[in-house]
C-alpha cells in the first residue's frame, strides 16, 4: 500500500516552498537591529556565534582532522562544524537529526528510534563505514558494526559541537573510519555553570532535562544532569500505528580541574536505560513471512578520565582512560559488553617546519554475544576482542604561510585480521588568505564485526516439493574474513570571494575491495538436525566497488541579520559481483541530495529559521520515494535566560518515509509531522 506521503500533489511542494522564500525575503526587508548578549557561556555560547561574522565562523578551530586544533577552513579534508548556534536554531532534538544539517550526509529515519546515517555511499541502520567518536570515546559497536543511535542522547544545550569529516580518517582515528568521521565534543564544565531547564512538548516527543553546574573550588568545576525522552509510535505504511515507541532515561557527571594553567584534569561519566519497540519480520516462509512486535531492553554506561599537558606553544601531550559497559536485549539476541581503552597522544615541533603528532592506544573488549533460539546461532558465545595501535603524522611546512605536505600512518593489530596499516598523504595550498586547495590520498580498513564472524541465522523457509522435507535458507558467519580495504583520492577548494561568502567545493573518487556480502549458495540436503535442504548464504569478501561524487556547500550572509547555508552533494557508485548484491550495494543512497537552510534574526530576541532538504529516490528491493522536507520555526528570548522555540517539522507531508532496512528485519514506519514546542531556562 502506498504511503499519503507518495500521493503528495507537485502544488503543495511549490506552494510550501514558496511560502518559505517569502518568509525569508519579508524577513530580509525587517528592520535592522543588533545582537545583545545573552548568557554567559564560554566558546560557542549563543552570543558569542550570534556575533559572528562568515570570517569568524570559516576560523572556528576543529580537532577531527589532525587532532590537534586548526581552522576549519584550512583543513585538508572535507569537514563541516555544526555549532552550538546550528544546534539551537534547528528545531532538531536529536544528535542523529543534528546530523541532517551536515553536507554530504545522508539521515534517514527507519523508525521512531533507528536511523541508518552515512556518507559517501553504502549506508543502513548499523552503517558499517563511519567512526562515531563523542569526548574522545568510541561509540562504533563490533557486534554488528555499527552505532546504536538510542544510546547517543545527551543535553543538546551541554554540547559544543559535532565537526564531520567526510572521507577517510584511518590515519588517526584508526579502522572503521573508511568513509567518515563524526567527532561530537561536550562543552567544559566551566562553561556550563548554574541551572538549565530544557523542555520539549510535541505531537510525537516528551522531553525534559535539567542540569546544575557548580565550582568545588577555584581551580575544579562540575556539572550534573539528568534527561528523560518518551518518544510516541509512529504510523506504518498503511496508516496504521507502529510498535516503536521510545522511553530513555540518561543522566550523568563531568569535572574539569585547571590544576596549573598547563594541565587540565577531566572525569566524566554517564548512564542510560531505553526501552524501544520494533517490530521483526519472524523467518516463515521467503515469500510470506510473518510480523512480531516487541520491545528492546537497553542499558549501559561509561567512566572516563583524560588528562592533557602543554608543555609550550608548539607541544603537548594527553592521556586518556575510559571504561564503558553496554547491555542489550532483542528478540532473537542478547549483547553484553565491556570495553576498556586507553590512549596517549604527543604533539611537538621539530625544528622550523615540522609539527610530529604520534600515539598510542590498546583496546580490549569482552563481551557476550548469544542466540537465543535455535534460528539463531552463535559460536563463541564469549569473546574477547583486542586492538592495539600507534600512530604517527608529520605536517611538513614546504613554504611558510602557503604550501604543507601532511604524512601519516595508523598500525594496528586486532583480534580479528592481525596486522593493518593505514596511511595516508595530504597536502594544502593556501596562495592567499582568501583560498585554500587540498589534496589527498588515503588508504582505511573496516574490520569484520562479530556477527559476520559467529553467527549462523535462520533467514527463511522455503516449499521443496517433497513432503516432510522442509528447506531453510541460512545466513553463515565466517571465522576468517579479511578486512574491508578503501583506497580513496579526494580534492578540495574553499574560496571567499566576498566578505559576506564562502564556497567549499570537494570532489572524490574511492575504490573499495574484498567488501563482505553473502551470496546464496547451491542447495544442499542436511540431515540434522533433522533432515531438510539447505541454501547457504556464506560471508564472504566478494564485492569490489568504486564511488566517486562532489560536494558543494556555501555560506552567504546576505545582511547582518539573515544568512543562507546551502548545500548539494552528487553520488555514484559501480559495484562487481553477484548481481544481488550489486545492486544492492549501488542502490542504498540517493544520487543526489540538497538542503537550503535560512536563519534570520527579526529582532535582537526573535529569530526566523528555516530550511528545505530534498534527497533523490533509491532503494533495490524496495523503492524509497524522493522527498522535499520543510521546517520551520521561531526562537523568541523571552528574557536574557529564557528562551521560547516553536515551529514545525516535516511541514509538507503528514508521514513520509526515509529508509527501508533491505539488510535486517525491522520493519519501518514513517517520519510523522512534528509540531513542538521548546522551552529553555537558565537560572
């Protein structure tokens, strides 16, 4: 059946997106009225972003790229910044929604608590391809390899912003980051003092948090907070309600100690518990097979310590620890996890024109991984998994002020394909202050997760003809399967032709080999555990690909109060191998993707937001339907330390579907419109 979103008549497009347009361009004929401060925050607080002209933003200093700081617009790789101000004026009440407002990233929603988010191609629910690292932690799960979004919640006022890096970060970050980085980063403690009440009513959420922020002493600073989400069903295809409601409830702790000016001392931790619905299409018979709601019981949480040294303006050194435990209970599996990681990190001059960054770090996890019914099995049970790993990266100035060549290489051990090495070359001229070309040739790894290596999965049944000789179609892990490997060539421009305007233009080509796909197999008589013919699906590294695609974004303060940021991302990808999966592995994102978002500021306390997304169809299997999305929405200061949002997301469409999970049983519903209500109040 189809959706109501995919009988949408082409006039309310135009006619919404007009009104959009003319929202903005009557706000662009207001009266012109200046900033004034509003609370006291520290780096990316709203005053300070709110004041900030396109120069100020294009300096923003960012980490992800050679984890050290640098200006955002001297980078040499794609990388976006999505700021606390980006984060205030979305409407947006998720870290994976946050994620929309990033070129070159496709967000698309499964259901009311999955989202399959990736760049550059081959992405699904646990999109196997990008490293997801928050405070130096990672949140790349092995057992599926992937990121369980339900456990990536947080304050969104406490964060100070989420730098994406498009294309490989292997060199640094290590395996699994083949095709992006996302490196979220919380705000200090220092810079959180006093109380925060965020409070969030809609149609489709309920979400309330508060936050306290003190001082121990002069030196050491502390926050805590507390943050409970219930997310409501959302409608299936047919119109019908969905069983994936979404109940959380997360709180944690961060200390920071300024012991000396040199070093700063960090501890911070977290809890959560989820309670999601799914509902799992239950292996019956290929062509007609049946659906089981039930509920997923999540918990974990995490401790981690960091502490970082400037030995002199052009040296450093950090040290960090964290322990992370994880717990997760789904209808067919049961997932237990312990994670221990500790990393080091020095960066020094050598001499005039060398800055050497190097580290070291070991990762060791434990884990269960369990079956829990005879459709299901895993051996080991038990597991234990280990990464060791160093690193080094030596950024070469060749003319001071206007050409360096970067080289690096990641080395790494793991338990899974031994040794790997990740290296890459970069280089970044800067003819004027206005300019900036970059290049790159990297090489990255992503590693086998625990349910390609152990698991045996009952995937269907099939008629045979013959009675009393049942068939079954089986999915076979594979102890040994190498890695993934990505060589990928990227090129970059970023010009600012005028004051008021920034282009960032990157363009790419990647090809990939050995990716891990299951082709079926001829069909085989087995006689246990009763007898029944077998078509084996087996693991194995059998696709090769290439993807290749550009990348434009631009930023345009078009007065001092209204500024357009749009964004368009182009994509391809050939694939070789079992036609299947083929086509498949071409058809998982859109061709083309595009957002325009327009922030405008009709007085010093009412702001005007907008913005237009619009990915093209695809899909294999199942077809996923173009779409135009439009939000919009009022931010209104009611007093210096109180804030009123209201607006509306997905303004076109009553539902519309995002995703289709070709690769796992879930099956999806659709992306409802939000009409919400925020309230935030520091005090």
């Amino acid at each position: 059946m189809k959706s109501k979103s995919s009988q949408r008549s082409a006039v309310s497009r135009k006619v919404c997106c007009s009104l959009l347009l003319a929202l903005s361009a009557v706000a662009a004929n207001g009266a012109e009225a200046e900033l004034e401060d509003v609370d006291g925050g520290g780096t990316g607080s709203i005053e300070q972003l709110q004041g900030m002209d396109l120069e100020g933003l294009m300096s923003l200093e960012i980490t992800s790229v050679s984890k050290t700081k640098q200006k955002l617009s001297q980078a040499a790789a794609a990388v976006s910044a999505i700021t606390q101000e980006d984060i205030r004026r979305s409407g947006m009440t998720s870290i994976p929604e946050l994620l929309r407002l990033a070129p070159g990233v496709h967000v698309a929603q499964l259901d009311a608590n999955k989202w399959a988010i990736g760049t550059r191609g081959f992405n699904a629910v646990y999109e196997n391809k990008l490293l997801v690292v928050m405070d130096g932690r990672t949140l790349y799960d092995p057992t599926f390899s992937g990121v369980n979004w339900d456990s990536v919640d947080y304050m969104l006022e406490d964060l100070e912003r989420i730098e994406v890096v498009r294309g490989p970060g292997a060199t640094l970050w290590g395996a699994n980051a083949v095709n992006g980085v996302i490196n979220i980063t919380t705000k200090s403690a220092k810079d959180t003092q006093g109380w925060l009440l965020s409070t969030e009513a809609s149609n489709a959420d309920h979400i309330g948090g508060i936050r306290y922020g003190g001082k121990i002493d002069e030196q050491t600073y502390y926050r805590i907070y507390t943050k409970y989400r219930s997310t409501s069903d959302s409608p299936l295809a047919s119109g019908d309600e969905g069983h994936d409601g979404w109940d959380a409830l997360k709180g944690g702790f961060r200390i920071d100690r300024y012991s000396t000016p040199q070093d700063t001392l960090t501890l911070q931790g977290d809890f959560f518990t989820s309670r999601l619905g799914e509902t799992n299409v239950a292996a019956g018979t290929v062509t007609s097979q049946n659906a089981i709601d039930h509920t997923v019981d999540s918990a974990g949480g995490y401790l981690l310590g960091r502490w970082t040294h400037t030995i002199s303006s052009d040296s450093d050194f950090g040290l960090q620890f964290y322990y992370n435990r994880y717990q997760r209970h789904q209808l067919t599996t049961d997932v237990d996890q312990d994670t221990w990681d500790i990393d080091f990190q020095h960066r020094f001059a050598l001499g005039k024109q060398q800055e050497i960054i190097w580290g070291a770090g070991f990762r060791y996890q434990a884990g269960r991984f369990e079956g829990l019914d005879s459709d299901f099995i895993v051996n080991p049970v038990h597991r234990r998994h280990h990464v060791a790993s160093a690193f080094i990266q030596d950024d070469i100035t060749v003319v001071p002020d206007r050409l360096h060549v970067i080289l690096g290489s990641k080395f790494e051990h793991n338990s899974h394909t031994g040794f790997e090495i990740q290296p890459s070359v970069r280089a970044i001229w800067t003819p004027d202050a206005k300019q900036t070309l970059w290049g790159s040739v990297s090489r990255a790894i992503r590693t086998p997760s625990n349910f390609e290596d152990d698991s045996n999965l009952l995937v269907g049944t099939f008629d045979t003809g013959t009675p009393g000789l049942p068939g079954k179609v089986v999915l076979h892990g594979n102890k040994h399967l190498a890695s993934e490997t990505l060589l990928a060539f990227e090129a970059g421009y970023r010009i600012q032709p005028r004051k008021d305007l920034s282009i960032d233009i990157t363009g790419f080509y990647n090809t990939y080999q050995g990716l891990i796909g299951g082709p079926n197999g001829a069909p085989t008589f087995e006689a246990s555990p009763t007898p029944h013919v077998e078509v084996p699906i087996d693991a194995v590294n059998i696709l090769d690909a290439r993807a290749y695609g550009a990348e434009v974004a631009a930023t345009w303060s078009v007065t001092d109060k209204w500024r357009l940021v749009a964004s368009y991302s182009w994509l391809g990808i050939s694939a070789v191998g079992p036609e299947a999966l083929r086509n498949t592995a071409e058809r998982t994102d859109p061709r083309h993707q595009a957002q325009l978002r327009s922030y405008y500021n009709i007085t010093k306390d009412i702001d005007l937001n907008a913005a237009v997304y619009y990915t093209e169809a695809f899909g294999n299997v199942q077809h996923v339907p173009s779409l135009v999305r439009v939000d919009a929405g009022v931010n209104w200061r009611l007093k210096a330390d109180m804030e009123l949002s209201f607006g509306v997301r997905n303004l076109l469409d009553d539902r519309h579907q995002e995703f289709t999970n070709e690769q796992a049983a879930t099956i999806a519903t659709e992306v409802p419109r939000t009409v919400y209500l925020q309230f935030v109040w520091k005090f």
